[in-house]
C-alpha cells in the first residue's frame, strides 16, 4: 500500500515539472495536484488530530476528577424477578430486564429501576452509582477510558477529513478524466476528419 501511494507522489510530482516540450497536460498538471495536496493534507492534519486527543484527554481526566468527588457508588436491591432466558439465546448469554430496586443514601431511601441480566431473583444486591442527592447515576469516566476517548476522537477526527477530502480528489479527478475522454474524441474525429479517404 505504502508503494502505491509513494509511486502515485513520485509521478504526481514529475507531473507537476513545467518542462519545454512536455507531453503533460494541464489536466494533467492539476489532477497532480490534486494528489499531492491531499497527501500534504494528511501530514498537516496529524498533528492536529494529535492536539484533538489530547484536549479529549485533558477535559475526560478533568470529568473523571469531578465524578470522582460527586458520585459515590451503593448497593442497591432488586424488589422484583428479573425475567428468564431469552428464546433461542446462547445457553452463555443471558438477557438483559429492568426491575424496580431500592436503595439508601443519607438515610433516605431511593426507588428506581435497575437494568439486570434476565433471571435475577428480587432481594439482589447490585452496585450502583448514584450523586450527592441520592440518585441514580452513569459510572464515572475512567483513566482508561479517557485515553480510549482520546484516541478515538483524534484517529476518527483524522480519518474523516481525510475521506472527505478523497472523496473531493475522486470527484475532481473523475470529472477530469471526463474531460480529457472528451478531448481525446474531439482530436480524433478532427485527426479522422482530416485524414484523406482511401
């Protein structure tokens, strides 16, 4: 891969070289540069995409931080059976069912609804996260996660801008080769029309 793409610089820049006599056309001449803009592009975008994952790492280890002070985690228990299996599942792989569940913060006493894997008996113990009123919330962000979220914003970041502008380049480049098909065919009915009959 990494040969088609040096190979397809290294005559994008011939054809960049305005030479006397030169068989290269501006068609040519612009489709080069084309190519030669969005492998420049590609190496100007990384590393912005760098700065990208690390602004994602700074403010998801900032939310770690707070969740880490706002939420504390409790045993809540489930007041209800959570379902059965579901039909035709994998005998490993339990379904999931939402029951009612209780649970207490600052000696008062919290009712929601838990989501469990199918088959939970009522009186369950299941660890929850919950913020500084008492009520039920998502599990904090990780460091691991924060890094995961980094690297994915950065790579993914990356990887869009560089398919838009492909496919800016695929659109550009077809419409050229359209172009010359047509010029090719106007010089050859003209070469043809010219040509003296036999």
């Amino acid at each position: 891969m990494s040969q088609v793409v040096h190979g397809r610089l290294s005559l994008a820049l011939v054809m960049l070289r305005r030479e006397p006599g030169s068989l290269v056309r501006r068609s040519d001449r612009l489709e080069a540069a084309l190519t030669v803009g969005l492998v420049m592009l590609g190496i100007v975008l990384v590393p912005v995409a760098v700065w990208l994952g690390v602004r994602t790492d700074e403010n998801q280890r900032a939310l770690a931080q707070q969740q880490a002070h706002d939420l504390r985690q409790v045993t809540a228990t489930t007041l209800e059976d959570a379902g059965g299996w579901r039909a035709g599942a994998d005998l490993e792989t339990a379904s999931l069912g939402t029951v009612p569940a209780t649970w207490d913060w600052r000696e008062r006493t919290h009712r929601g609804d838990l989501t469990v894997p199918a088959g939970t008996p009522a009186g369950s113990p299941v660890e929850i996260w919950v913020d500084r009123s008492g009520a039920r919330a998502a599990e904090p962000v990780t460091e691991a996660g924060a890094a995961i979220s980094a690297v994915t914003v950065a790579v993914f970041g990356w990887v869009m801008v560089m398919l838009l502008a492909g496919a800016g380049v695929a659109i550009g480049t077809g419409m050229l080769n359209r172009r010359r098909d047509l010029q090719w065919t106007r010089q050859l009915e003209r070469f043809l029309g010219d040509a003296p009959a036999h």
